[in-house]
C-alpha cells in the first residue's frame, strides 16, 4: 500500500494511501469526477496550501473539457471509487496551479472568480495585476516548485447522467438543444411562467451565438444563426414586456435592430417598451416605423399611439394634481397671473407700475427658494409642450409666459455675464422660442417679433430665431425684413433653400393680397416702394427726345399700353423671390 512506483506520466510519483474499490473505471470525454484534495509544499514541514475538506465542498472537473491543470486528469483516471492517493508532481506540471488555486478560493468565499479581470488569459490578468491576492499563491507564481497532491476519489458521473453545461457540449449537440428549449419556453409562455421562459429562450441564444463566434461573418452559416436567433430573442423580449423589464427590452431590441433594421416585431416591442417608460418621441418614431414597414398595421399603430396619448393625458393631470400645489404656496384663488392680480388703475405713472410689478413678484414668489423656482419652471415648461402637442397654443403660452416671468425674477438677482445668469440665460432660450412658436400659431404676429428681436440681442444670428421673425415679417408684410431674414437663414443652413422658396412665395402672394385689398395698382405699388426718381428720368428722357425732334405738345408720348402687362409679370417674378428690382425701359 505505500510502495512507491512511477507512472508513465514524467515527473509524476504515486502512492496508494488507501485503495479503492471495484474495478478501475472508464473515463471517456465528458465523464464528471468529483474528488477531495490536499495540497503540501513539498518541504520538511509537508506545509498545506489549500484543503478542499475544509471548505466543505469536494471538487469537480470534466475529463476532456481543457482544465487547466492537465496533471489532475492523469492523476484521478489512474484511480478507483474511494481510493486514496499521494501523488508527487515535479514543477513542471504545476505552474498554473496558483491561478487554480485562486479560482477555488474564490468560488469557496461566494465570489465570481472572473470578477475583476480584463478580457484576456489568466496569466495576462496575473502578469497585469501583479499579485492574486494570496501571498503564498504569489510566491508559488515567483519560485515555481514541485507539490504534493493527496487526492480521494468519490464519484466518477457518466457523461450522460447529469446536465451538461453549454461550455462542455459540441456543436451538434448544441444546435440540437435549441428546438429543445424553443418549445420548453413556447410551453412556459402558455401557462403564463414568464420567468422560466425567458431563460430557456434566453439560454438558447446564448447557444446560438457561442456556434456563430466560431463561423466567418457574411458567411451562409453565420447568416442561417442570426436568423434563428431573431424569433429567440423576440420572445425573450415578449417575456420582459410582460414581467414589466421595459429598459431590459429596450436593451435588446437596440442591439437586434441594429443587425436587422427590416425587424417590423423588433420595432413594435421597442415602440411598447418606450411607450410604457414614457418616453414619448422614441415610441411614436418606433410605431410610425412599423407601419411604414407593415402598412397592414396602420390600425393597430394607430390604436396604440390613441391609448399611449390618453396614456399621457392621465399622467399629465395626475402629475398636475399632485406636485402642482406643493410647488405653488399661494393661494390659487388669488391667481390671475404668473405674479397675481395686475394693477388696472389708468393714468399711472411708469415709474409706480413698475414698482408694483416688482412688489407682485415679491408676492409671487415669497417663501421659494432658487431651487423651487427652477422646478416650477420646468414643471410649467412641461406643461406648455404637452399642451403644445394637444394644439392649445393659447394656454400653452402662458404656461411659458409664467415660466420666463420667473427666469427674469432669477436673472435680476444675478449680474449680467455672471455664470448663473448665463445658465439661466439657456433656460430662457427655449421657453422663449416655443412662445415665439405659439404665437405664430395664434397669427400674433408682432408679438413674435418683439420677442425674437430680444432674444437675437442676446443669441446673434440664432437660427431658430430668425426663421420664425422672417415668417412673421412675410405675415405682417414687412417685405425687406422678411426678404433679409429669409436670406440669412439660407445662408447659415443652405438644406432649407426649399423652405425659403416657399416663404418668399407665401409672402409675394401676402404682398399682392394686400395691393388688392387698398385698390393699389401695380405702378402706385412700385412708385411707393422705390420712390418717384425713376419716373422723373423717364420723363426727362421724353422730354428731350420731343425737343430733339422738334415736337408739338399735343404729341407728347403716353406709356405703352401694354408696360403694365410686362411690368405686372416683372412684379410676379420678383415676389416668387427671384429678383426685387424693376427696370422700366
């Protein structure tokens, strides 16, 4: 029983400490052995590194399936059920039993032994981190030596008498598992275990990608698995909608269409998870997406984006009822405005109205800190866009007009060009241009003018600014404003050229209504706009051709009856943007 003996494997020494029992047993690909183990520093004081018994756990490997420490293998398959063994390794077979080591220790505490680690070999993360954690590990890592292992054999599992884990199946065996688990999840689905389903489907793409990391991509193989991938993935997200794991769908559709932009189902349960997390824009891009795709789902698209509105309204006045009067400490009784009741005294002096208004905002916002304001404006801000996308423009402007009125109250704490006043001065930007928005909308036309010409003083050339000051000089008829505005967009982003067109169409049809409408002809238009100097050198002109050819007055020459045709043509050329000047010959 302790007659030592080498076996055919260099460097590996052998005594029996306890034999076992039966015959010695078969070990093809796959077979699960289960075993204790002891490991001693081979010195005089036999020093014991790891003990599998202390931990309470025996170990386990897979012959055939690459662990790390090749020797175990040889050791264990020389061995019968209950033996027990002293095996003897030279070093060379044991310089990566540290990291084994490591790994064990790890998995004993309850850890993830791979947590920490960059993408890359074991030995790469040791090399990088340049310890394992354990000082006795770390030295076995510096001065490699030779261990003695005592090892007890409990168990050898048939390859096929337990479930094998995907890392240790073949290819074939893998593709044949995943109809398996396709039908398993399809059966959980209809009892309503949504939780249990979503991990066969999710177990089965995870097979189907292991098989497609190995193809070549564009390949027919590679293509064939992203196709059985797609229904697996779907239904895993179908099992997320229903446990309510919205962003867990979102994740996974994001990365599905951005293989497969065709994917109409991928779309509608993107659109369904956006639409629960209320995130407006994403949804209703994704519902017009699918029935783009599918125009057989325009009903069904349109159901949704009907529920999903109704959806909002509710939290809107849900939100509104809740939040609304926590944020507002004024009686909302005495509410008439954004800083209450306003003075309807006439005949007073600027100097006390404008002492009045700075004592109503004092009222308005007395016992609000900065904070509160802030909230409150974009709680009103809110509040306008939703009523903006309902159409009701004039609510809707107060909403923002009460929200600026609180900017302003801000920004005069603040000096100008201080850092606070300049954030503040972005959060005006928008709430000022979806007034300006709105007021177009109401055709308060000069309201938008004031209102961008204020916001340009301070934001010059902003885009948004001078589109909508150029509509509303096309709409008031200030044809040289809105011409020079209009240029100014074109040439800051030349995509709008088509818009511009029609603008300046829109406003030549604007300028001849008006003509019409105060009996103006084309001529008492012209010689209003440019003045009387081209008609006094056109009569001088007539004049000195009469003198030259010596002319009766009762000859003087009348304009040819048909300029006013070409001059009317002229002008309708000049309003469809193409030309502003008039030649008269």
């Amino acid at each position: 029983m302790e007659a030592m003996y080498l076996l055919k494997h260099p460097g590996v020494q052998k005594k029996i400490l306890a034999g076992g029992t039966g015959p010695l047993p078969h070990f093809p690909p796959g077979t699960k052995v289960v075993f204790h183990f002891q490991t001693l520093l081979d010195d005089f004081e036999r020093t014991v590194i790891d003990d599998s018994r202390l931990v309470g756990r025996p170990a386990e490997i897979f012959v055939g399936k690459m662990f790390k420490m090749e020797v175990w293998e040889t050791l264990l398959t020389s061995m019968r059920v209950g033996e027990v063994a002293e095996f003897w390794c030279d070093a060379v077979h044991t310089g990566l039993y540290p990291i084994v080591s490591k790994g064990m220790r790890l998995i004993a505490q309850g850890k993830d032994p791979l947590e920490g680690q960059r993408h890359m070999c074991g030995m790469g993360n040791l090399f990088h981190y340049h310890s394992t954690g354990f000082p006795e590990l770390d030295e076995l890592m510096r001065t490699p030596q030779a261990l003695i292992f005592i090892m007890e054999l409990l168990q050898v599992g048939d390859p096929l008498s337990y479930q094998r884990e995907s890392w240790m199946m073949e290819k074939d065996e893998k593709l044949r598992m995943v109809p398996i688990l396709h039908s398993h999840g399809n059966a959980l689905v209809k009892r309503g275990e949504f939780q249990e389903a979503a991990s066969r489907y999710k177990e089965a793409v995870l097979l189907l990608k292991t098989v497609q990391s190995r193809e070549m991509p564009g390949d027919m193989d590679y293509i064939n698995l992203a196709r059985m991938i797609i229904p697996l993935e779907l239904n895993y997200c179908q099992c997320m909608l229903e446990m309510h794991e919205y962003y867990e769908v979102i994740e996974h559709t994001n990365e599905l269409l951005d293989k497969h932009r065709d994917c109409v189902k991928g779309y509608y349960k993107r659109a369904k998870a956006h639409a629960a997390v209320w995130n407006d824009r994403e949804a209703r891009r994704d519902f017009n997406m699918v029935a783009h795709l599918d125009p057989t789902l325009a009903s069904l698209v349109h159901r949704e984006l009907r529920a999903f509105s109704e959806r909002l309204k509710e939290k809107y006045w849900k939100e509104k009822e809740a939040y609304w009067n926590k944020l507002d400490i004024k009686d909302g009784a005495n509410e008439e405005g954004p800083f209450g009741k306003a003075d309807e005294e006439d005949g007073a002096e600027t100097e006390n109205a404008g002492k009045r208004k700075e004592d109503i905002k004092g009222d308005k916002t007395e016992g609000k800190d900065w904070q509160q304001m802030l909230r409150l404006v974009m709680l009103l801000q809110d509040e306008g866009n939703f009523l903006v996308k309902e159409k009701h423009f004039e609510e809707a402007s107060g909403k923002f007009r009460e929200a600026i009125d609180y900017v302003d109250f801000l920004q005069n704490k603040v000096n100008d060009g201080h850092e606070d006043w300049d954030s503040l001065e972005k959060v005006r930007l928008p709430l000022t241009l979806n007034l300006s928005q709105c007021m177009l909308e109401l055709k308060q036309y000069q309201q938008v003018v004031q209102l961008t010409d204020k916001l340009l003083e301070h934001h010059q050339g902003h885009f948004k600014a001078v589109y909508q000051r150029a509509r509303a000089h096309a709409a008031l008829c200030n044809e040289e404003e809105a011409r020079r505005d209009l240029a100014a967009v074109e040439k800051q982003e030349p995509t709008f050229k088509s818009f511009v067109r029609q603008e300046l169409k829109k406003l030549g049809e604007n300028v001849r209504s008006m003509h019409a409408h105060q009996n103006k002809t084309y001529w008492d238009a012209t010689q209003e706009k440019w003045g009387t100097r081209k008609g006094c050198h056109k009569d001088e002109r007539l004049q000195g051709s009469k003198d030259q050819a010596g002319d009766d007055d009762d000859n003087v020459v009348d304009p040819p009856a048909d300029n006013g045709g070409l001059e009317e043509e002229r002008h309708d050329q000049a309003t469809d943007g193409e030309s502003s000047e008039i030649s008269i010959k």
